[in-house]
C-alpha cells in the first residue's frame, strides 16, 4: 500500500515538473499562407515528399502547374540541389575507408508580389559512410537509405522554416 502511494507522489511530481517547464507534445506546423506554388520538378522524388509533407498538414495546397501560380499566395523556388560523395578516411595503404555523403540545398519563399520572405537560404546536411570493397554493394543500398534519411530531414527543416513565416 505504501509502495502505491509513494509510486503515485512520484509520477505526479513528475508530471507537474514536466507541465511547468513548458513541456508540449509537438504539434503540426502552423503556415501564414493557404497556397504554395513549388517550382520543383513533379517528377523528383524530393519534390514529391515535400509536396505530401505539406499538404498532409490540411493547411496548405501545393501548386505545381506553372499555369495555375496566379492561384498561390507564396512561391517557393529551388535554386539548387547537389549530392556529393567525398572520401574523409583512408587506410595506411591508400584504400578507402570512410566517405562523406553531403545533400546542399538552396532555396527561397516569395510573395507572389515578389516581396521575400525567406531569402536564399542554403541547407547542408552530412552523413558518415564506412566502406569495405567486399561489401560494395551493400554500401550502395546503405548510401542510397542515408541519402532518403537526409532528404526527410531536409523536408522537416523546410517545414519548419515555412511555419517561421508569419505574415505574406
């Protein structure tokens, strides 16, 4: 009985800690626009997470007809995109042991009256990759999953940038 007790003080300490340091399960982002028009090509896989992401908010509607922007409240460009693979680590024998994968994007947000409200902003994201030449192809598949990684997490940081908007 006191063993019960003494377990329902402490959770309820804990409880009260967490809800008074500000603690608050997160919430979808909140966007000050209706309709975005995203200049990235439909048929890449990048602008095709994004454009769900976005959309799965109930929020906003992606716009990727050129002939429909007219219809959007912002613009969202993507100025550039690059996948590089650069070898960090090399054994003593001059074999490759350790790459580098970088995803650079760049992009803006405008107004559809051209005003920006996100200037050009570039985003880096890095990740380790250990290579063995016996299991190439199996670095191929782990290299091809971390670059999918990266562009979820490039995803959420957009989003997050788009939600810091307040007003068109």
């Amino acid at each position: 009985m006191h063993t019960t007790r003494r377990a329902w003080l402490m959770s309820t300490a804990l409880m009260t800690g967490l809800a008074g340091c500000g603690f608050e399960l997160r919430k979808p982002p909140s966007y000050a626009f209706n309709t975005l028009f995203s200049s990235i090509p439909i048929v890449s896989p990048f602008g095709v997470k994004l454009k769900r992401s976005l959309e799965s908010s109930g929020q906003v509607e992606v716009i990727g007809d050129p002939r429909q922007i007219e219809r959007a409240q912002v613009i969202f460009d993507q100025l550039f995109e690059l996948r590089e693979k650069v070898v960090v680590g090399r054994t003593s024998t001059g074999a490759i042991r350790e790459f580098q994968l970088r995803l650079r994007y760049r992009f803006r947000l405008r107004s559809r009256n051209g005003i920006e409200l996100i200037p050009d902003t570039e985003i880096m994201l890095t990740r380790d990759i250990n290579f063995n030449e016996t299991g190439a192809l199996s670095k191929e598949s782990e290299e091809a999953l971390l670059y999918r990684d990266m562009e979820n997490d490039l995803v959420l940081q957009i989003q997050r940038r788009l939600a810091a908007v307040r007003q068109i």
